[in-house]
C-alpha cells in the first residue's frame, strides 16, 4: 500500500473561482490543474511525470534550489544553507496556469512553466525531450515540432522588465537559460 499513487481526479476543475495555484499542496497530495497551455492533457501528464521522477529521485533538487535562492534575492553562496524539503521546493517552483489574463505576463507562465520542468525534471534537460517526444499528449509527439523554450527564455531575459517580471525573476530566466542550453536549435 506504501508504493500505491491514488488518483482522486484526472482533469482539471472545477473553475470555480478557488485559486489554488501550487500543484503540490503537501507532501501526500497533489493538486491537478494547468501547468501549461491546452493540449490539457500534457499538463496532467507532465505532473504525473514530475511524481514519477520524484519517487525514483531523479529530479535536479539543487537546481531548483537555485532557482529558489535567485527568486528569493539570495545569494548562490546560501545554497549549502537551503534546506528545503523536496515537496516544497515543486511547490515554490512549478507553478499552475490560471485561465483567465490577458497580460502577457501572464500568457508566458506557461512557457516558463514549461522551461522549469524541462529543467527539474532530470539532471539532463534533453531527458525530458525524450519522455516528452514519446508522450503521445504533448507536441513534442508531432515529428519535427519545434519548441523554441530556450530562445522563449533568452528573449525573456532580454524583455522581461518590460512586461512586468523583477529583477529576481531575470535571475530565474538566466539560470534556466544556462541549464537549457543543450535545448538551443530545438
């Protein structure tokens, strides 16, 4: 009964009105909301993707303690000091996508979303390409799509206080560009 996962819902909803915006509330639940824009489906199964990896242990739990460090305006000296449980660091660093913006700050969370994933998920960031070009609910599955993450997040770096992101947001940014680099051309 240890290893089992119990899936209470598998779609998002209801919208109704409750902004829950961390999908991992707690170390025993999740919640299943958006991650990225529609197809709706590769959020859910990007989520059960980023469990999956959680139970094996094979996320990058010092990158996204970096991320952390550099939202919170830290120094990457402070990262022996980080001492963030597993859950609350995807708690602070995946983020759910609310419906509803029209600011384009808000319609690029997904791509941001997307880029963190992309980047916690596996130690290797092209781990995730791979599992997405197999996962049949994504638009990795589609032969030579182009996902341009890593130009999205350069370009993000570059106009990003433009549209209202701080200054430990381009931190952010920065850092994932780094760790996405092997993703450029893609």
């Amino acid at each position: 009964v240890d290893k089992c996962i119990f899936v209470h819902a598998t779609s998002p909803g209801p919208f109704n009105g409750k902004n829950n915006n961390e999908p991992f509330s707690s170390d025993h639940s999740m919640t299943i909301g958006l991650l990225t824009a529609p197809p709706i489906s590769s959020s859910m199964s990007t989520l059960a993707k980023i469990e999956a990896a959680r139970r094996k242990g094979t996320l990058d739990l010092d990158f996204s303690r970096k991320v952390l460090l550099a939202w919170e305006g830290a120094s990457e000296g402070s990262l022996k000091d980080c001492e963030y449980s597993e859950n609350e660091l995807l708690k602070r660093t995946i983020r759910m996508f609310k419906l509803g913006s029209d600011s384009i700050k808000h319609q690029v969370m997904p791509i941001i979303t997307l880029a963190m994933v992309m980047a916690i998920l596996d130690e290797d960031p092209l781990a995730c390409v791979d599992w997405m070009k197999g996962n049949r609910l994504t638009f990795f599955s589609i032969p030579n799509f182009k996902c341009h993450v890593y130009e999205d997040m350069q370009m993000l770096c570059k106009k990003g206080k433009d549209i209202g992101f701080t200054e430990n947001d381009i931190r952010v940014f920065e850092l994932l560009v780094e760790k996405l680099k092997p993703l450029s051309k893609m």
